[in-house]
C-alpha cells in the first residue's frame, strides 16, 4: 500500500511540475501580442466594427492563468462624427485552466477598468449600437446550421467567480432631440455567475442630463435568473434607489420588484413594483415592448398621499396650493415615444383640496388622456354648501397648453365663495345661494397668460340674497334729495336686499362684458350694464334703479320716484368708487319736467278748442299743436 501511495504522489507531482513546466513556457516563450491581429479580426467578424488594442497583451498566472489588456477602442460605423463607440482602459481575464478539461469555464474574475460606452441616436434615425455582421450567404447559412445543430448539454458550462467594471462612463446622445444623458464613476460588481443558477448585482453611478437639466446618482441590486434555451432573463428583487435634483427640484425615489425580458419577443415586465417618490407611494404592473418603436402598457396604482407635502418634499411647493389631503387614484395606461401615443384613462379622488382660499372637499375626476388632448371628466366636487360639476379638456399638442371647460355652480354660497375669491378684500360682492354655468376656452403656460386670453360664456341666477356694498334705496333718496335742494340723507345701511339678481356675460380676452344685470327686490327695480377686466381688475358699470311699482303705490310718489337713478362704479375691482351721475340724473329729471309741462299745455289746448272748434277738427289741430310745442320744447 505504502508503494502505491507513493507512486500516487509522484504522479501528482510530476503532473504539478509539468503543469508548472507548461505555464512557465508559455509566459516565456509565447507571446500574446502574436494573437493581437486574430483577436481584431475576429471581433470584426462578429460586429462589422473594427478594434484597436493600443497596449500591449500580458500574461497572468498565479492563482489562475489569465490574460491582461490595456487601451482598446471599438469604433463606430462610418456616419458617425464620434470615433469611438466603446473604450477600455484595461481589462483582466482570469481562467481555471483544469475544468477546460470538462467542457467548464470557471473564471475567478474579470475586470474592466475605465470603460467609456456612448450609445448615439442622430438626427436622422440612425444608432451606434446595432452591428452588422459582414459574413458571406454561405457562411452566414453554415453559421445557423451549426448554431441550430448544436445542444445546450454540449456547450461549456460557465462560472465567472466576479465581474467588476469599475470607474465607467456611459453617455446617451439623441441628437434629434438634443438630449443627452450620462452615467459617470459608475461601477458594476456581479457575483458567481452561473447560467444555471440565479446570481447577484450590484451597481451604483452619478447620473446627469442636458434638455432638461438634472443630476443624481442612482444605487441598484438584483438576483438575475438566465434561462439559456428560451433566452428569458429575469430580475429578482430588484431594488433601485436614486437622488435626482433638476434646479430647486429634488426627487428621492426607492422602488423594488420583477423585471422579466424576453428577448426573442423583446419585451419587458415590470411585476408588482412598488415605488416611493418622497411621501407618495405607487403600485405598477406593465409590459414593455422594446422592438422597433418602444412601447409600454399596464396600470399604476397611486395610494393616499398628501400632495402638499409631496410638493414641499420635492421642492416645487406652489403657494396657491394650500391643502391637498388623501389623493388616491387607479389609471390604466399605453404609452409610446411621442405626446401624441400615449393613452391613459383612471379615476381620481382627493378628500380636501385648497387652492388659495378657496375650498371644495369630495373630489373625483375621471382624467384621459388620447391624442395629446387630456380630458377631465366628471369633475364633482362639494362646493361652499352647494355642488360643483365640470368637464376640462387641456390640449397639450400645440406651442402651448389650450384649454377649454364647461362648468356649473349649484346652489352655492356666492358670499362665502367671492370672499375667499377676493380673499376678503372686495368692497362690494353679494350673498345667496347662487346658480352659474359657465364655458370657457384660454391658452397659455402661466396664470397671467390664461387670464388674458380667456373667453366664452357664462350665466347666473342668485335667489333670496343681499347686494353687500351697496344701499339702493339709500341711493335713490339721495338723488331726490340733491334735486330738491334738500340735505342728503344718512342711513347708509351699505346693503340691498334682493329677491332675484340674474345676468349673462360674454368673456373676451379677460374682460367680462354684461349688458342685461337684473336686480329686483321689494323696494327696488334695477338694471345694469358694463365690464369687468380680470386682467387689470378694474370696473366699469352702470347701474339705472328706480322705485318698484309696487313700493310707488304704497308711499303714494311719484316725481323723482318715477325715474331711472343712475349710478356709476369705477375703479379698483376690490375697492371701487361708486357715485351718482348727477349730469344723467338732472336730464332725466329735465325730461320730467318738460313731460310735465307739456301734459298741462296740452290739455289747457285741448279744453279751449273743444269750446270753439268743432268736435271732429279738434283732434287734428290737437295733432298739429303738439308738434309744434315738441319743437319748442326741443323734442
């Protein structure tokens, strides 16, 4: 036994020195830059791009045998200004040579230090990464029957103990739409890669853009699964992390989940992926299908989330906004490279939503979005007592945003409503439970450009209400008193009660113009007429009241009472001046006067005349008399 033992240990000896023996030669008396011309030829072979290895080629051997290079550039096709699609500063192979024996690829690692990859779209539709491969009919045929005839049980196994790409740059250029993306310090570790067993990776990198602006750095890990024969790859618990800034804007996102890519149909699922942006958390299934013209479908659920606080957290706050509790939604989605392919429809819901001081709670919209058109649809709201409905149509397939609403108020609380509109500063408003429908259009990307270019229509019936600001009856008495030369009167109660207040109005380019305000109480008749400009907020109206008929017949007046009092309102839409047009009052009272004047002379004329002239005669030179007192009355 002894002998055998030791005749064993000389046989492995003499294997370990001749395997020594035979490394030996081959670091010494092979030289690997002899492979640098089959190694270019080859790689020109397999991707119709040529390879330029300007460092020189080394061996490695303790622990494994290996092999070292440095500086290689992968060129671009020919159209392409950039020469270089892909650089390497140097990359390090390792090989286990006794599994070659068995058909097994065992690495212990490679490393690729300082790899520069630019992936290029130009203007006119052309990319850098698809190769062509410039084989013969007759080569390109044995290719595939030897590829077809070949069994996975006879391929060589792999096991790569690690792949560490370290310090790499990748840059994304769309030169049609001036876009470019890129990953700096970005390194990648893969850990024991085996094609029959999951393996794991890790990578991290600073990112930046151009058109739009931003910059960040993004962390991701994965198990990934390979299945050789259906060419199915599958990211298991995928977990990215990144910190992305565009100006004051800061956006700190975590999402985890499946990712399955197909690669004979070219798709890719995206299963249960939970996300995290700041406060808000989202729920997405989707399929992307990566062939030709991208395109990625699916439904994306969006949990109750407080989109105040996510708007703080990500550094775009919008003052306007005050109070935006409990958004949640579902929408089913398709979208394409363009505005104009994507397709999504959902459903919306917001318990409390403030927007300067006005309110509304019980929010639900039903958004869709086809054609670069998005439709909010359904738009119902609690609204100041009362309900709001409404359909918006926002037209994002132009220079800028246009958008068209149709809207209705029901039984609101107009009070209420224009004091948090006017944020408690309007001077003169009105109380009631108001009814208004309103349709409008306008274009613009800021508020003052929507206000300027707003127009359409609108109407409103306000039952059982008061006109704040203003005393109508007071106004009348006033006039009586200044055309009887008599001191004003004091009782000012700066407000009207109203049974009815009615009016249309037609909207162009920001300016309300009215021309049929109808305000009718128990004391007072008034009409009115004017505009109101939103976009300087400035006033211009008319108003003409009278005493009603039915208040005449109860104080027994008439003279002045009997006439049109006309106010005017001017200035500051918040804080206008409101006053007597004294010139329009004394004509009116002028005519009065006259009419009075002339009834008395008629019938003086008519009575002397029914004494001397005969009956039939009378009412003609009545006729003719009259016409000649208009002219002296200048009427």
């Amino acid at each position: 036994m002894k002998k055998w033992l030791k005749l064993l240990g000389i046989i492995v000896g003499l294997i370990i020195v001749g395997l020594l023996v035979a490394a030996i030669l081959l670091i010494t008396l092979v030289n690997p830059n002899r492979f640098k011309p089959l190694i270019m030829e080859q790689i020109k072979q397999r991707t119709g791009r040529e390879i330029l290895i300007r460092g020189d080629l080394s061996w490695s051997f303790f622990p494994y045998l290996g092999i070292k290079v440095k500086q290689v550039e992968l060129s671009n096709p020919p159209m392409f200004k950039q020469p270089y699609f892909a650089e390497i500063d140097s990359a390090t192979i390792n090989v286990k040579v006794l599994p070659l024996l068995n058909k097994r690829v065992e690495s212990s690692g490679v490393v690729i230090d300082g790899l520069k990859l630019r992936l290029i779209k130009q203007a006119n539709g052309n990319v850098n990464w698809q190769f062509t491969i410039p084989t013969s009919r007759s080569s390109r045929s044995n290719d595939r029957v030897t590829q077809d005839t070949s069994s996975p049980s006879a391929a060589f196994a792999l096991f790569i103990a690690g792949v560490d790409i370290q310090d790499a740059t990748i840059e994304w250029i769309d030169e049609q739409k001036k876009q470019r993306i890129e990953i700096d310090k970005f390194n990648l570790s893969v850990d024991n890669v085996q094609l029959d067993k999951p393996f794991t990776v890790k990578a991290h990198g600073d990112v930046s853009g151009k058109n739009p602006n931003f910059s960040g750095n993004v962390a991701l890990s994965s198990q990934i699964g390979v299945d050789i024969n259906q060419h199915i790859y599958t990211l298991n618990n995928v977990q990215v992390a990144a910190t992305l800034k565009q100006k004051d804007r800061h956006f700190n996102t975590k999402w985890h989940g499946q990712i399955i890519f197909d690669q004979n149909h070219q798709t890719l699922e995206l299963h249960d992926i939970q996300a995290q942006i700041a406060n808000l958390a989202l729920t997405t299934n989707a399929k992307m299908t990566v062939i030709d013209q991208p395109h990625i479908s699916g439904k994306l659920m969006i949990h109750p989330f407080d989109l105040k606080k996510w708007l703080q957290e990500t550094g775009q706050d919008n003052v306007a906004l005050q109070v935006g509790k409990n958004m949640s939604g579902s929408v089913n989605f398709s979208l394409g490279t363009s505005l104009s392919s994507v397709d999504m429809q959902g459903n919306m819901h917001m318990d409390t939503l403030q927007v300067a001081k006005v309110q509304m709670s019980n929010v639900t919209m039903q958004p869709h979005m086809q054609n670069g058109v998005l439709t909010l649809s359904g738009v119902t709201a609690d609204f100041y007592a009362g309900r709001l409905l409404s359909n918006v149509d926002i037209y994002l397939n132009g220079a800028e945003p246009r958008i068209a609403m149709q809207g209705k108020l029901i039984d609101v609380q107009s009070a209420a409503l224009l004091a948090d509109l006017a944020n408690n500063t309007a001077k003169l408003s009105f109380s009631g439970a108001a009814n208004v429908e309103l349709s409008v259009t306008t274009v613009g990307s800021n508020s003052d450009a929507l206000m300027s270019h707003l127009n359409g229509r609108g109407k409103m019936y306000v039952n059982k209400g008061t006109l704040i600001g203003i005393d109508l009856p007071y106004w009348i008495n006033t006039a009586y008193a200044l055309t009887q030369h008599q001191s004003t009167p004091t009782d000012d109660a700066g407000k009207t009660e109203f049974n009815t207040l009615a009016a249309s109005a037609v909207i162009h380019n920001g300016v309300v113009m009215n021309d049929d305000l109808q305000i009718i109480s128990a004391v007072t008749d008034t009409r009115g007429r004017g505009e109101i400009n939103l976009v300087s907020q400035q006033i211009h109206y008319q108003l003409q009241t009278t005493v009603s008929q039915a208040e005449q017949k109860r104080r027994n007046v008439f003279n002045l009472y009997g006439l049109s009092v006309p106010l005017l309102i001017t200035g500051d839409l918040h804080n206008p001046h409101i006053r007597l047009e004294m010139d329009l009052l004394m004509k009116e009272v002028g005519k009065q006067q006259v009419e009075k004047v002339k009834t008395k002379v008629q019938e003086q004329i008519q009575k002397k005349l029914q004494d001397i002239v005969p009956e039939g005669q009378a009412n003609e030179l009545l006729e003719q008399g009259s016409k000649v007192l208009n002219g002296l009355l200048g009427q």
